[in-house]
C-alpha cells in the first residue's frame, strides 16, 4: 500500500511539474510581454543617447591642450607667459632672458641662456612671466602652447596673445611696463609710452 501510493504521488508530481514548467515562457504565456521589453529597450536608448551627449558638452576641446602653428617674421620678439611650452620648427632665433635663469629645454635636459640659438624641434617651456623669450634671426615657424607676446622691432609695438582663449589679450604688468593698452577691431594691442 505505501508503494502505490509512493508511486501515485511521484506520478502526480511530475505530471504537475511537466505541466508547470511547458506553461511559462512559451508563445502563448511568456515571462514578459513584448512591449513591456521594446519599452524598457527604449528607455536605455534613450539614457545612453543622453550620456554621450552631456559627455561631449562636459569635454570642450581646448588650445591649452594644443600646440598652435605660428609664423614669425625676422627681428620680431616672443615673449612668453609662464607655463607656455614652444617647439622651434624651422628658421633661427635666440633666446631672450633679462632674469639670466635661462629656459629650460625639456627635450635636451639643459637650460638655455640669454643669447643662446634655440635648436630646432626641442620643446622649451617657460617657468615664469619675466619676460623670457627668443628673438627671431630669420622667419621662423613655432608650435606655441599658452600665451605669449609678439614685440615688433620697428616700432615697438608690443601685441600680447592667449591661445588658451582665442581673440582674448592679457596684460603683463601695466605699470611696470609702462604701457598703454587700446582695443581696435576687436583685438586689443599694447603700446610703449
């Protein structure tokens, strides 16, 4: 007796569990209905497609992480901002350095003096704003990094630029300098008094 009815019941019981286990997630009854899963498809579309674009509003290229080609004509002067980094590309031009703390040539490892002919394609880097700066012998090309100003020899005339924000101009100490600075056009030149 306790046999059969050991047998009755695992009868039963895998009848129930066949039947329980065909009965979910067929075509006829499935665990989630299509438009509950094209719905919450859309959904992460939706929040990934807004990621990227905040991502690409939250990372503005910048020049401060670009070196900008220049072309410089002879008997001009650059006079660099401190933390701008330069690369003589081709032409002659000398170092300027009225501290007499050089430029340091990352390249090379050394420090190059007032006087020194900068060697093409080292980058230098300019540690302060004290007027360090290079001279141009000939027409040069240079990769500049940061803000600098062109002196021209003629007249004088000082031009101050920031590539770390365009069509912007810094000035580097006014009074000490004795300068004057006008806006014109929409740049803004500083000149000898």
């Amino acid at each position: 007796m306790k046999k059969r009815l050991l047998v009755v019941c695992t009868a039963v019981l895998l009848l129930f569990g066949a039947f329980s286990l065909h009965s979910f997630g067929d075509d006829t009854d499935p665990l989630i209905s299509k438009s509950y899963f094209d719905k919450k498809i859309a959904e992460l579309e939706k929040e990934i497609e807004d990621l990227n674009e905040k991502s690409e509003k939250e990372t503005p290229i910048s020049s401060d992480t670009t070196f900008v080609p220049l072309n410089f004509a002879a008997g001009e002067s650059i006079i660099f901002a401190e933390g701008t980094e330069f690369i003589l590309r081709s032409g002659e031009a000398k170092i300027l350095d009225p501290s007499t703390n050089g430029l340091p040539d990352i390249t090379d490892g050394s420090n190059l003096v007032d006087g020194s002919i900068l060697p093409v394609n080292h980058m230098l880097l300019c540690p302060r704003s004290d007027k360090r700066g290079i001279y141009c012998e000939t027409e040069i090309w240079i990769m500049i990094k940061g803000s600098y100003s062109k002196k021209v020899a003629e007249n004088d005339e000082e031009d101050t630029v920031d590539e770390s924000s365009e069509n912007t101009v810094e000035a580097d100490n006014k009074a000490e300098n004795n300068t004057d600075t006008q806006q014109t056009d929409g740049s803004i030149e500083k000149h000898e008094l």
